[in-house]
C-alpha cells in the first residue's frame, strides 16, 4: 500500500517534532532544577503539599475537561490536516465541548469551597490552580500534534516555564509567600493562552464556528473509550496525592509529592519521542500498518534500553540526588523516591503500549478496560495500606509502583491478544 506521504519526508517531518519536542524537555529539566531546590526550601514540605494537593484535586476536573480529546482530536486534525474546513469544524466542537466540561467542573469546585472547611480555608490556592485549565484550553495542544507542529508546543511551555521561574524567585521570599505560586502559574497559562488564540487565527486560519449541540453530543459519545482511558490513568495519578491528603497531611504529601515529582520529571525524557510519534503512528497505520509496526519496533528498543539505563542510575545515586534537589528539610523524601524508583522503567513501558501501539491501532476500547481496572485496583490499594494499614507515603509508593507494572502486563497481553505484532508480520 502507498502511503500518502513520501517516507523521507515522513522521517523528516518525524525528526522536525522531535527535535522541537526535546528542546522542550531540556526546559522540563533545567528550569525545574532551579526552581523547585529553591521553592521547596523557602515555602518547606507543608505548603508544598498544600499546594500539591491542589493540583491532584484540580488535576481531576482537567482530566474531565481534556476528556481525551489530546489523542482523538489529535489523530482526526492529523488525518484532514489539509481540509481547513474540516479542521475548523473539529476544532469548534471540541473547543465547545472542552468549555461545557470546565463550566461543569468550576460548579463542582465552587461547591466544595462553600460547604468543606478544608477547601475553604485555602480558596485562593484551589481557585488560581483551577484557572490553568482555562489557560491549558486556549492552547490546545491536541491541535498542533496534529498538525505535527510541535515546536508551538515547545515555544508554550518554554515561555511558561520561564514566567513561572523567573517570577517565582522575584516574589516568593518566605513561607507566607506559598499563595504568589498558583497565582503565578495561572498567569503564566494565560499570558501564552491569550498568544495560542492569536496564533490560531493568523498562522492556522481557524474559523471558530458555533457547533450544534447534537454535534457536541455526538463528540463525547464517540469519545468516551478514550475518556474512560485517560481518566483512569490520570485520576490514578491525581488519586494517590489526594488519598493520602485525605488521610494524613500536608506535610506527608509534601515529602511524597517532592520525591513524586522527581521521578516524574526524570520519565518525562521520553516525552519528545512519544509526544512526536504518536501523530506519525497513527497517520502511517491509517495507510500502511506494516510500516506503523516497524517504526513502533524501532521506538520500543529505545525506550527499554534507555529507560533501564536510567533506572539503574538513579538506584544508585537517589540518596546524592534528593539532597542536592530538595536538601535537609525533606530528607523523608529520599526513602520515598527509592520505593518510587522502578517507575523509571513501568512508566515509560505504560506510555509507549497505550500511546505508540494501543491507541494508533485503535484499540481503544480494551485499553479504557484496563485503565479502568487499574485504576479500581489503585482505589482499593490505597484504602487499605492508608485507611487500614496507615502505611503512609511508602504504602502509596508501594502502590504506584505495583499498579503502574500491573497496567503495563496487561497492556503487552492486550497487544498480544488483538494480534497487533502477529496480524501485521504476518501479513
């Protein structure tokens, strides 16, 4: 089968996404590494956690706002690319859609402020750490990985990394200052937002149209195997930090999210390779499946070797690590990040399965199966080593790491089972 598209220009388009992609994870690295040594160490594990537990709370609502529209979007604008109309349609809709899910979720919010003390007491955290949702729906990012234009992504997240660096260490100088850090980050989201709207218009010639309802309707329905994946992986996320905010304090999910946050950051380098090939994966299967599956070969060897690499580094060195990064004060981080640590390999593995394989493939509907499972299996764990156990931060590292291996056996068993590796060499 002919592919739509010459395969050395596939393979530059390829390597044009991942060179603006990684100059992007440079960014993750650096500013991160200036910030958060300095952050951890003024505000201290309290309102670090505070704030950490804010962003698991509203990381929930964006989840629900995204509604997985950054794949299945993505992957429709990647195949009518060329049909501006069709590209304006999609964007409209699932502009639309995205405004009546935060709307829906800033209800539940508001709520949760007036009748909770807990949330009431710390309002201004919640509400400016909600408004980056806002920000993070005027640039969409699902539209420029469909266009494969990743370096508007690049130049995004750079610029807010940089706002947020910079104006950090200009006005957070002491512990009651912690309230300047969801303020910041919520002017950063907009600041690029409000130049996202204005780059659509000029540059990508979007002509926003109102959709009808029963094209809005349509959309979720269509969508909802893709919802029921990614709110399952990211409400396991966001679950573990709020659980344990839930059943103990600030001060234990600071401890937890600074080591959390470690790990994370580390995966995060395979971020460019992922980001760029899921596009390019999902248009090739769309016109040559064999060639799809020699490229997702090629990237699977990648990903194991390097991230094994990586794993066994880190297991080495994590001790030297978190006191260089997050220093004296969160010293009970560094027993949290050596549970954590294997991460470093199942996340990655969890990632390129669902993202690289699963979803190009469109075997959607069995990978929301085992998100959903995994995630029931992550709800229960952690009732039971934090409400029955009292384990605490270890307990919930134990957990992330035992559910996070589990999601990626049944994702290599799924791959196995649909005949993803065996039908296409075959054929």
């Amino acid at each position: 089968m002919k592919t739509g598209m010459p395969s050395s220009l596939w393979n530059r388009t390829f390597l044009k996404n991942f060179a603006s992609l990684s100059v992007l994870q440079v960014s993750n690295y650096i500013l991160p590494l200036i910030v958060l040594p300095y952050l951890v160490r003024v505000i201290g594990p309290e309102k670090y956690g505070l704030i950490a537990f804010a962003q698991a709370l509203c990381q929930y609502f964006a989840v629900i706002t995204d509604y997985g529209f950054w794949m299945s979007a993505s992957r429709e604008i990647a195949i009518n690319r060329d049909d501006e109309k069709k590209v304006s349609e999609t964007f409209s809709s699932v502009i639309a859609a995205q405004f009546l899910l935060m709307s829906a979720c800033f209800l539940v919010l508001c709520a949760m402020l007036l009748f909770i003390p807990r949330f009431r007491n710390d309002s201004l955290v919640y509400l400016f750490t909600f408004g980056t949702i806002l920000g993070s729906i005027m640039f969409p990012n699902w539209f420029f990985m469909g266009k494969e234009r990743m370096e508007f992504m690049a130049v995004r997240d750079i610029l807010v990394k940089i706002v947020f660096t910079v104006l950090i260490f200009v006005f957070v100088r002491k512990t009651e200052h912690y309230i300047y850090v969801p303020i910041i980050n919520f002017f950063g989201y907009m600041c690029v937002g409000l130049l996202s709207v204005w780059t659509l218009v000029r540059k990508f010639r979007i002509r926003v149209r109102v959709p009808r309802i029963s094209d809005i309707v349509s959309r979720l329905k269509n969508n909802r195997h893709i919802f029921v994946s990614a709110i399952s992986l990211n409400f396991y996320f966001a679950t573990n930090t709020f659980f344990l905010g839930i059943f103990t304090n600030n001060t234990i999910v600071g401890f937890y999210a600074a080591a959390e946050k470690i790990i994370i950051t580390i995966t995060q380098i395979f971020n460019p390779l992922f980001n760029a090939a899921y596009p390019y994966i999902a248009k090739l299967a769309n016109e040559s499946k064999e060639k799809a599956l020699e490229k997702v070969k090629r990237i699977s060897v990648i990903t194991i070797a390097a991230s094994s690499a990586i794993f066994a580094v880190f297991l080495a060195l994590s001790d030297g690590i978190n006191l260089l990064i997050l220093g004296p004060r969160f010293a009970d981080s560094a027993a949290i990040s050596r549970i954590l640590s294997p991460v470093l390999v199942t996340l990655p593995a969890v990632c390129l399965l669902a993202n690289v394989i699963l979803v190009p493939f469109r075997l959607e509907r069995p990978l929301s199966g085992i998100y959903v499972r995994g995630w029931i299996l992550n709800t229960i764990a952690l009732l039971i080593v934090l409400g029955i156990f009292r384990a605490g931060a270890a307990g919930v590292a134990l957990t992330n790491v035992t559910v996070q291996a589990s999601l990626a056996l049944a994702m290599l068993l799924a791959v196995k089972r649909y005949g993803v590796i065996r039908s296409q060499t075959a054929s």
